[in-house]
C-alpha cells in the first residue's frame, strides 16, 4: 500500500471515535473476520491504525479499497462540510425513463471523455440516494484523492447536493449531470448547510408540513403543564393563533437543521433618522444574516411565544417554502418608493 | 375603555381567585402549578395572561379577580414596559390592596438595579408591595407561591383576623426611601 492511500486510511480513522471503527470495517468488508476479532480498539489511535495497514498489506488491498472506505465513512456521516444544492432544470421528455445504469455509464463516460485522468466512484444507497465520488485530475497529473468532491441525487428529483467543489471542475459536472439527468440546465439553488440530511429534508419536503386551514389547529406540546381545572388561560386562543401561524410559516418541529440564512440587501435607506444616507441615487448595500443552530426551531419559537408579531413576513417563510437561505432583495422600480420584493439572483 | 375593576361580580364561596400577568409567560406556568398544589384550606383559581386588557370574550365566565400579580423579569426592557401600559387598563379601585407587583433576576448584572428602581418607584407611586422571588429552583417557585398565597388570603377577604386587603397594602406597600430618589 503506497504513501497515499495509507494517509487517506489515517485521516479516516483518527476522525472516528473508537467505537464506531468496528462498525465501519465491517461495513466495509475487506478485513476478515479473524482480522476484525484481533484488532483492539481500546488502544491508542496510532496503534490502531498501524494494525489495520498491516491488514490491509496482508489482504494486499490498495488505493482503490481505501477510497471504497472513505466513501462508505461519508455516506454513515454525512452531516460534515458545506453541502450546496443545485436543481435541475428544463426536464426533456424521457427524463423520467432514465435508469440508474444509463446514468452512471453516461456521467462516468462524459467526464472521462472531457478529462483524462479522473477516478469516479458511484454507490447506490438503500435510501435511493446515488452517492458520487469524484477525485480530479487533469490532462497531466493524477486524481488527487485527499480533496475529493462528494455528489448526492436521488433519481427523478431535480435536486443534486454537492460538497467540496472547486470552482474549476464545476462546468464538468454541471455538464455531465445535465446529460445523464437527461435535463435542459442545471442552476444554483441558494441552499447551503452542514448537514446534508436537512437539506434533503427540506427540498425533498419530508419534514411535517402544516397547511392553512380554517378548522383544525395543531395540538401543542405543552398541554400538559395548563390541564389543571383551576387554571385557566386569558390568551389561549391567540396563543393557538401564534402557534397555527408560526407553524405554517416554518414547519412543525422537529424542522430542517439549518444553520444561516443571508439576505443581501440593495435597496435604498427609508429610515428617517439620518439625514446623509437616505434620499440617495444609489443603493445601500448590506447583509443580514441569521445564525442559529437550528434556524427554523428558533424562528419559530419567536413567532409561538409571541416575541415577534405576526403574521410573518414572507421574506422569513420563503426560506422553506421556497428551499433556500440566500437570498438578494432589490427595489421594484428605481426612484419609487415601493416594497421590497426578494427576486432570485 | 374597558376597565377591569375588583368588586363588579359575586365572590364564590371559599374560593380566590389571581392573575397572574407576564409578557414572557415562563413563569407564571411554574407559579400557577405551585398554587393550585400547595396544601391550603379554600380552593384558588389561577387566569394567565400576557398583558391587560383581557380579552372580552372571557368576561362573562371569568370569575371575580380577587389579586392580580404582574410578573416582571427585570432581565427584559420589554417586560417592565409592558407591565406599565397593563397599568393603564386597572381601574383605580384595584390599587386598594388588590394589585402586587413580583420581579424575578433582581440580582444579576447592572441593568437589573435600575429596573428595579424603577418597578419599587411604579408600585410606590400605586401603593402596592414588591415580592422579589427567585424562579430558577422549585424551592424558590415553592417559596414565591406561599407568599402570594398570604396575600391572596387577605385580598380575598378570608383572613380569620379582620385584616382587610386595603390594612394590609398600607402596611406592605412599597416605600421609596429618599436615597433612591436621589438616584
């Protein structure tokens, strides 16, 4: 085993706990049993890993195991780096025909065709996903295999997820997911997050959604503490008001785990306190961000307890209507005072 | 304006009845248990509620208020503002012994104190006690219920002594002392 794939096999397993290596090589499939049985997981990381590179030249595995590994360890965890989303745009007819093995040999053969040295790995996961593994070289130098880009799609949904893309090879795989899709473009979906089970909760709708309606409201946790019958509440009613109208605005807990979301502003200032920055030609750039560690929740809880009135303002409830955290509000018409509008970018 | 004023309807027999006033509405939760749970000898009935004036709607089934409390975080710019328009809503009749003021947080950080000046100078201007209580530990909630309880004994009239709610205000109503004033 050469000097790289030793280094991958290192950078994996010092970055899981002790106990869950065991699961992983297992998972993986390539030591065997009585290898598993000897290794001791409660030594030191160092020891481990040497052990299991001894395995590894035994069983005279090479590059190719190793990144099998790497994969296997991200699809377990997922929920690491900056996923991106991107949507798929202008479905052709026989976009719904397309089967997995036709999508795999028409992305693997665009990218071979365009690059001549690069290592594409495709793995089916039991939840539909089609996890992507890509390692890009160029006409001249090999893959590089510590900074690989990972692609998530699930077949038939116009939703792709990328991590650690550089700038670079994005037109090579805008264009090879374009052609095996099946589809007219791809754009960027202004979604950016850690955890990629969010994002995909959020875009392929599998949080708890709540839609309006005129009659029945949503339970809420807290009954409980109020069901004494000498207590009684002045506000209940608008209390469940709050909580039908912050849950139509941002889902039912648990909601998506986003962690920011940017609105970059370039309007013009209507304060009236300060007389240098408004009635001017040009726009007053800014940037708002929310931070949070889960967005939604906190959102929400602002509008249940009443803290921010309501109704909500469309600008916060398009971030999951709409499946995006970025966003860029412009004036409708120069020099008229009008409503903000948020317009795509 | 719809005032809410103390002696419009029938008491009940042996039963109290307080409001508890928060904008926050953490507290009064935690002290609406502790009261119904404390082992007493008349039945007490606890309204919640963010801000004055009460919903219209509830007027013909609340019962007769007999102690309204406003919780104030002193934590939160927002909680004292919002006690001092719940104010305006009270008739003057209910400043007769039957309003009492509860802050919590009195001892953290800087700002608190200055709050705090200021809800002492608001219950004094109304002649009304301040109860400082401590809403972290069940202990303290405990604690802040059985002083309430004592009051709201008084208020409802059913102290055996014939201590009315009014003897009792005078007696406990928050005075400023001229050191604060100088502030």
């Amino acid at each position: 085993m050469d000097a790289l794939a030793t280094s991958i096999l290192n950078r994996i397993i010092r970055r899981i706990p002790n106990k869950n290596i065991e699961s992983l090589l297992k998972k993986w499939n390539c030591l065997s049993a009585d290898q598993l049985r000897a290794l001791d997981y409660t030594r030191p990381k160092w020891m481990i890993v040497e052990h299991i590179v001894s395995f590894c030249e035994e069983n005279r595995l090479n590059l190719k195991h190793i990144t099998t590994l790497e994969m296997i360890y991200h699809i377990e965890n997922p929920n690491q780096g900056t996923w991106h989303a991107c949507q798929l745009a202008e479905a052709q007819d026989d976009a719904v025909c397309v089967e997995l093995t036709q999508f795999k040999e028409q992305f693997k053969a665009h990218l071979h065709g365009v690059i001549r040295h690069i290592s594409i790995k495709m793995k089916k996961h039991e939840d539909e996903a089609i996890w992507i593994r890509i390692a890009w070289g160029d006409n001249f130098s090999k893959p590089n295999h510590l900074k690989p880009t990972y692609v998530v799609h699930h077949l038939h949904t116009s939703y792709v997820f990328i991590s650690n893309l550089m700038v670079k090879h994005k037109i090579f795989l805008c264009q090879a997911l374009v052609i095996a899709t099946k589809h007219g473009y791809i754009k960027d979906g202004h979604l950016s997050t850690r955890s990629l089970t969010a994002m995909r909760d959020l875009l392929l709708r599998h949080y708890q959604q709540v839609f309006p309606n005129e009659h029945s409201r949503i339970p809420q946790e807290r009954n409980t503490l109020s069901s004494h019958p000498c207590i009684g509440k002045e506000h209940g009613d608008h209390e469940e008001m709050r909580h039908q109208m912050s849950c139509e605005a941002f889902g039912h807990s648990p909601s998506p785990k986003l962690e920011t979301a940017v609105y970059r502003l370039e309007t013009r200032y209507r304060g009236n306190g300060n007389n240098t920055l408004s009635d001017r030609e040009e726009f007053f750039r800014g940037v708002v961000r929310f931070s949070s560690s889960s967005l939604l929740d906190s959102l929400r809880h602002c509008v249940a307890s009443g803290m921010a009135e309501g109704p909500v303002t469309p600008l916060l409830s398009a971030i999951i209507q709409r499946g995006r955290n970025y966003f860029v509000i412009t004036d409708k018409s120069p020099g008229v005072s009008s409503q903000a509008s948020a317009q795509r970018a | 304006m719809a005032l809410l004023t103390p002696f419009s309807k029938v008491p009940e027999l042996n039963t109290a009845t307080v409001l508890l006033v928060e904008n926050e509405e953490e507290l009064q939760s935690k002290l609406a248990n502790a009261l119904v749970q404390y082992k007493k000898d008349f039945n007490v009935n606890v309204r919640l509620a963010r801000k004055l004036p009460l919903p219209v709607e509830n007027k013909e089934t609340r019962p007769r208020i007999d102690l309204i409390v406003f919780v104030v975080n002193l934590l939160s710019e927002r909680s004292l503002q919002s006690v001092e328009s719940s104010l305006a809503h009270l008739h003057s009749d209910c400043f007769l012994g039957k309003v009492c003021f509860l802050v919590t947080d009195a001892r953290c950080g800087s700002h608190t104190q200055e709050r705090l000046v200021s809800v002492r100078k608001l219950a004094a201007s109304h002649q009304c006690p301040v109860l400082c209580a401590e809403h972290r530990t069940v202990d303290g909630v405990n604690a802040a219920a059985v002083r309430l309880l004592n009051i709201l004994k008084v208020s409802a009239g059913m102290s055996p002594i014939a201590t009315t709610a009014l003897y009792l205000s005078s007696l406990t109503r928050c005075s400023v002392t001229s050191d604060l004033e100088e502030d």
